[in-house]
C-alpha cells in the first residue's frame, strides 16, 4: 500500500493524474469524500468493482454507489433521469446526497448488485472532484474499509482497515461531515429516503416544493443473515449500507439512555466480574451528558470520551471514536443514545446497526 499525502486545497495534479490512470487501467484507489474515504474502481469496468468486492469483503447484494464530478456525468448513468433526481442534483450537488435512478446499460450489474437502478453522487471535496475529472469515468466507491466494519475518515484508518488490499491512498486529511451520505430512491412517484444521513427529511421537501413530490422514510426490511456465511441477506437492498449490521466496532455494542446512566455502570461492573483474565479487558464510553458513575474499581479500565451535543459536530467525531476503541483493543463499547429529533436521524441510525 501507498499512502500519499495530497493538500485537499491544492491537490497536485501529477499525484492526481497517476490515480486517474490507475482507475482507468481497472486499479483500486482509496480517496477521501466530505462523508468517508472511498474505495474506488471504474464504475463501468465489472472485473474493477468486483475488486472492491473482494478487498472489502463485501457480499454481492450490497450494490456500491457511483461517484462522477458533475450533474451531466450523473444523467449519463441513467437511461431515464428523473425530475425528482434533477430537482435534488441541483439544490445538493455537490454534497452528502446519494440519488437512486434508473440504471443505464452501460452500468455492469455488479455495481447495482442485480438492480436495475444504480446509485449516484457528486461528493463535495477538491481531492474527490479533481480525481473524477482525471479518471474520466465514473468511479464506484463504498467506504474504503472491511465490510460491517467502522468507515474510515483518515486515510489512516483505511490503512489499518485494508492494509495490502489497495494499493493507493490518497491522504487528504480528515472527513468534514464524518457519515455517510443520506440515499434517496428517485425511481418511484414518491422520494424514499433509504439510508438517513446529515442531509434531513425537511431539506428534501423544502427543495422538491415546486414538484409537490412527498418525501417518506423506508421501512427497514433488509435482514443480515449471521448464521451462515453473515453475507446472506432476506430481501435485496436498494441502497448502500442497508446490512442489519454495519458500522461496528470489533467489541460488542450497548446502547443506553441517558435516564439509565446508573444502570449502564452497574451493567460494566457486572460485566467485569464475568471476565477472567490477568488483565481487564478495555470498555469505551462515548457520552454527551455527564460521565458514568462507575465503581473505583472499573474507572481505570474504561475510558470515557466526551461527545459533541450537536449532531453535526458528534456525526464528525463519532467514527474517530471508534476506530480508537479498535486501536485500544476495547471489548466493549457502550454509547449514550442521543436525542429523538430529525436532526440525529443519521447518527441514530449508524449506532443502532452498530449495536445489533
């Protein structure tokens, strides 16, 4: 693996130029987005997604989303673009907004795991932009990580995630929003958000107004099968990200309220006690309100990690958090659930498919 720095303001175009032509030649390469880093390959050469496959481990019903550097690229996927997908492109693009249209045929069915839609982009930021434009083709690019695990927002957290499995990274510094993009399905009369992300229900409805289009959440049907292989799945995805379990740590995750503050420290110490071992296994808290009133006995095995309170700043901090609680080893992570608003739709929804 290469791990090569690029100045996100500045990026220079021979390093650039170097990374369109491996993704032309059918190569991987890692790239930094305003979500998450990326793990790209031509979205229009099979054998090059299923590359990104096999490095991630990922199944084959989980469909990837194309990444291209403008609104007339994103047209060009789609055999029939729709207004809803138009309207949504102008109001957001570039930014952390995924459209789900009609696949062209030029799309290979392995990008769209079989669908006959594909998912689609514009991300916002200079390095991603300034590859799309050096590659001159679309590029399909699911986080640059092992599938289920936690998304990477350094480039060296695909370093540890991936290791040898891609040679470049393009190391732009950290992610600004931190989560992956909100996906909407454009392919029916309603928008269907399939995945929240920091880009909310209200923003949505406000731009597609002059349509009169509802906007509505999917009901969650995709069930992730870990009795088996852990890659099977009860009914196809539409979107990206839609596995049971995703976004995980590699120890266990509790989920608490902040009402059960005194439970949740009862719960460490009892788990604790159900441990052997010469030495205490780590436990990372991730908290918004007050720390956790722990026995003196437990404190110095669990480190507590204050978390910002407003859902933009905790979406930026909160993938961080985990891959450290993965460096440190921590059997157990336990995260105080933050609030029920629209607002944390995004958030919620990562913790709640980390803890399954």
């Amino acid at each position: 693996m290469s791990v090569v720095k690029v100045d996100p303001l500045r990026p220079d175009p021979a390093i650039i130029a170097d990374a369109g032509a491996r993704l032309r030649r059918g190569e991987l390469v890692a790239f930094p987005t305003e979500t998450v880093y990326g793990l790209g390959a031509n979205a229009l050469d099979g054998e090059a997604v299923a590359r990104i496959y096999a490095a991630k481990g990922r199944p084959a019903w989980n469909p990837v989303i194309a990444h291209v550097p403008n609104v007339q690229a994103a047209r060009a996927l789609s055999r029939d673009w729709p207004a809803t997908a138009e309207c949504l492109a102008q109001a957001f693009w570039p930014g952390p907004l995924t459209l789900v249209v009609p696949k062209a045929p030029a799309v290979p069915d392995v990008a769209t795991a079989g669908l006959d839609a594909v998912a689609v982009r514009v991300p916002d930021h200079p390095v991603a932009l300034a590859l799309l434009d050096a590659a001159g083709v679309p590029v399909a690019a699911p986080s640059a990580n092992r599938f289920t695990q936690v998304s990477p927002t350094t480039a060296d957290h695909v370093a540890r995630s991936l290791g040898d499995r891609v040679p470049l990274v393009l190391d732009g510094g950290p992610c600004a929003v931190g989560i992956e993009s909100t996906v909407v399905d454009c392919t029916g009369p309603d928008v269907v958000i399939l995945r929240p992300g920091m880009l909310g229900r209200e923003s949505l409805e406000a731009a597609l107004a002059p349509l009169g289009v509802p906007v509505r959440h999917a009901v969650r049907t995709i069930a992730h099968d870990r009795s088996a292989d852990g890659l099977s799945t009860a009914d196809t995805p539409r979107s990206p990200g839609m596995a049971d379990r995703h976004y995980a740590p590699r120890g266990d995750v509790w989920l608490f309220s902040s009402a059960q503050r005194h439970e949740m420290a009862s719960a460490i110490t009892a788990w604790f006690a159900g441990r052997t071992g010469p030495e205490a296994p780590r436990v990372y808290a991730l908290l918004i309100g007050a720390p956790l009133p722990l026995a003196p006995g437990d404190a110095a095995a669990v480190t507590q990690v204050h978390m910002p309170d407003a859902p933009g700043e905790y979406a930026r901090a909160l993938y961080a958090a985990l891959h450290d609680a993965d460096a440190d080893q921590a059997a157990l992570v336990v995260i105080e659930s933050p609030p029920e608003t629209a607002a944390w739709d995004g958030v919620r929804d990562r913790l709640t498919r980390a803890a399954r």
